[in-house]
C-alpha cells in the first residue's frame, strides 16, 4: 500500500499521525511526508531563511527516521492559500506519491488557518488529481485515494 500523510507545518505529521506512519512504514509499505509549509516563522532567535533550513531538516530527518519519502512544499508559513500555485502543488504530491490513503488535516476545524487550508486542499486535490487535462510535473493518477483527517482538537 501507499500512504501519503499532509501537514501543513514541519513536525504536524510527526506530532499527530508519526506513530501511525512509522507502522505501515515498518510493514513494508511505501509512505510519503508532504509538509506545506517551510516554517520560517517558528523562531525567535533565527532569521527566516535560517529556521526555514532548520526545520526542512528536521522533517528530513523524521521521513528518514521512519523510512518515509518527504515532498517539500515550500509555501511560507501562515500564508498557505487556496489558488492556483498551491492547488497545483498539492495535485503533483499526490500523482508524485499516488497513494492509495491520504492523511491530512480536517478543514475548517482548527485553530491554525495553515492547517485548515492544508486540509481542504488534500480533499481538492485527491479528486483533482485524476483529472487528466490538469498538467503537473507527474503523470495522472488511476484511482481517487481514500482520505481519512487527523485533528488537533
């Protein structure tokens, strides 16, 4: 099986559904990380483009821990939006990966717009990306993906 899991920050995945990814990873089955956002403003202490690095590592580091494939978004932290550039992303992630179950967010039901976006972009794009006249970078998928949400709440 194929499991992609979105968050829309470094460490969502890690801190909601790592466990549960780390599992099916164990069993042999083939998982991708998709982080939104770079995280650029998660610090006091470094600039922007430094923390950005920072925490691409780190979730590098978590993929790699669990054996995990990571797609890096790279949209700026709390400014995700649904538009054209990011429906695209999200639509390449899945053809990238074609899984067979997303992960993400629930949308609209978070404290976090970047979440709630991520969410519903996830439930855009799995149906999107069987749409074969949208171009992306990776082939059309097959078959929607099942998508089940994690929450914060």
């Amino acid at each position: 099986m194929r499991v992609l899991a979105f968050g829309a920050h470094p460490d969502d995945v890690e801190f909601q559904i790592g466990g549960t990814l780390a599992k099916y990873a164990k069993q042999g089955h083939e998982v991708f990380i998709a982080v939104a956002t770079n995280g650029c403003i998660g610090s006091y202490r470094h600039t922007k483009e430094e923390i950005a690095k920072i925490r691409r590592q780190e979730a590098q580091n978590s993929a790699d821990l669990i054996g995990a494939k990571l797609i890096w978004m790279d949209f700026e932290d709390e400014f995700l939006f649904d538009n054209r550039e990011s429906r695209l992303k999200f639509i390449d992630a899945i053809r990238m990966a074609k899984p067979d179950v997303i992960f993400s967010h629930e949308p609209y039901n978070d404290y976090n717009q970047d979440h709630d976006i991520t969410g519903y972009l996830a439930f855009t794009a799995r149906i999107l990306s069987v749409v074969k006249l949208i171009e992306t970078q990776h082939e059309v998928c097959s078959k929607v993906p099942a998508l089940f949400y994690y929450t914060t709440l």
